[in-house]
C-alpha cells in the first residue's frame, strides 16, 4: 500500500501518522508539503492531526484553502481513499468532503486523554477487520471536536450507514460522560456518501504497538492494506 501524508504548518501528528503506516504497510510513506500541487501515485492520502495555523479563524479553515486540497478533493473524487485524523477531520468538514462541523468541545476545555469508542460499520475499508459493536481504545487531543449537523445530514449519515465509531463508555454504551466533546449522537468519525473519505477526531495511529499500551488502533490501518491490496 502507498501512501502519502499530507503536512502543514502546525501539524504535529504527521510523523507518528508517517511511521505507523510503515510500521502496518511495510512501505515508507510520502511526505507532501501543503503548498505542493500534485501529490505521487499512491492508494491513500491521509490529513493527520495537530494545529494547521494555529486554528486561526477556525480549525482547518485556513488549510482547506492550501493549493493541495484541490488535488486531493480531485483524488478523492476519483476514488482514491483519503483518512483525515483530528485536524484532517476539521479540514475534510471546511473542504466540504465531509458533511458537518467540529465546533469547540462544548467544555471549553482542550481534552487530551484515552478514550473508547464503538464501532459502527464495518462496511469500509477502514473498518473491515473490526466486528460491528467492538468497543476500542483510542487517545483523542483537542479542543474543538464537537461534531455538529443539522437534522437532515444526520438522518443520511444514519440512514447510509456512515457513522464509524461513537464515544462510548468501557461498556459500549453511549453517555454523557463518555463522550469527551459534546458531539451529536455522539460521532467520533464519519465517511462521505461514496465511503472513500472517513473523518475521525481520536488518534488510532497513537495505539498500534505494545509500547503505546495497546494495538486497538492498529486494525483500522490493517484493514486498509488488506482492502487496497486485495484491489491492487
């Protein structure tokens, strides 16, 4: 599997993002700086987490405009698979592949802590080797994650089966207390209509090895070799 991270001025999770594909694909990836206009032949694009601008204006505003996204948006449309962790879930919202906002955590608080989630759909490539209702960890680091739609928007992301992963309790069950942003129905990550596109705020490249204190996150990034090699 070929892959390419995107980096901008802020990121801070594209060199973990960068190992955890070689460590899982056994392929280094491609390191695309965001003011490029073209991005390799590769079989996955990946907007990692961190800081774009500083969050200026809002989160991912100001990098939904960079002259990469336009190549992106154009791969995507295409086909080509595209995960946007944290502040790629922002970006993807503000460069419209992606329907919703992340809004600051309805705390008003950054939350930087591990988390569980509950897996939704297996039906993608991004989930494939889960079991729907797998209740999973994952860190999650940021301050504006409180996904938020308006009726319509949510009644198609339940209706087409495209909310990934929820915030649940260690029990699977979704509450107040389990949801560490506010956000609706609890989503923690969504795909777009054609399903190539998915949008998640927790980290799951931050859980693959032992040495993180786990490897739940590891199996999104396994279903993702096994699904586009299996095309290839």
């Amino acid at each position: 599997m070929k892959s390419a991270v995107v980096v901008f001025p802020g990121s801070n999770r594209d060199r973990d993002m960068l190992v955890a594909l070689e460590k899982i694909s056994g392929r280094k990836p491609v390191a695309v700086w965001h003011a490029d206009t073209d991005i390799p032949p590769v079989d996955l694009i990946v907007l990692p987490g961190g800081f774009s601008y500083g969050d200026y204006l809002r989160s991912g505003a100001i990098a939904a405009r960079e002259p990469i996204m336009r190549t992106i948006i154009e791969r995507a449309a295409a086909g080509v698979p595209v995960l946007g962790v944290c502040n790629g879930f922002q970006i993807l919202c503000e460069v419209g592949l992606l329907p919703g906002v992340l809004m600051r955590n309805a705390s008003l608080r950054f939350v930087c802590k591990e988390i569980h989630l509950r897996v939704e759909t297996t039906n993608s490539i991004f989930t494939s080797l889960y079991k729907k209702g797998d209740v999973i960890r994952c860190p999650v680091a940021h301050g504006d994650g409180n996904y938020r739609a308006d009726e319509a928007t949510l009644a198609r992301l339940k209706g087409e089966d495209r909310i990934v992963f929820r915030y649940v309790d260690a029990g699977g069950q979704t509450t107040d207390a389990a949801n560490p942003n506010g956000s609706l129905d609890a989503i923690a990550g969504i795909l777009n209509q054609r399903r190539n596109v998915l949008g998640m705020m927790p980290h799951p490249e931050n859980l693959i090895e032992p040495l993180h204190g786990g490897t739940d996150g590891r199996k999104l990034f396994e279903s993702l070799v096994a699904s586009l090699e299996a095309v290839a």
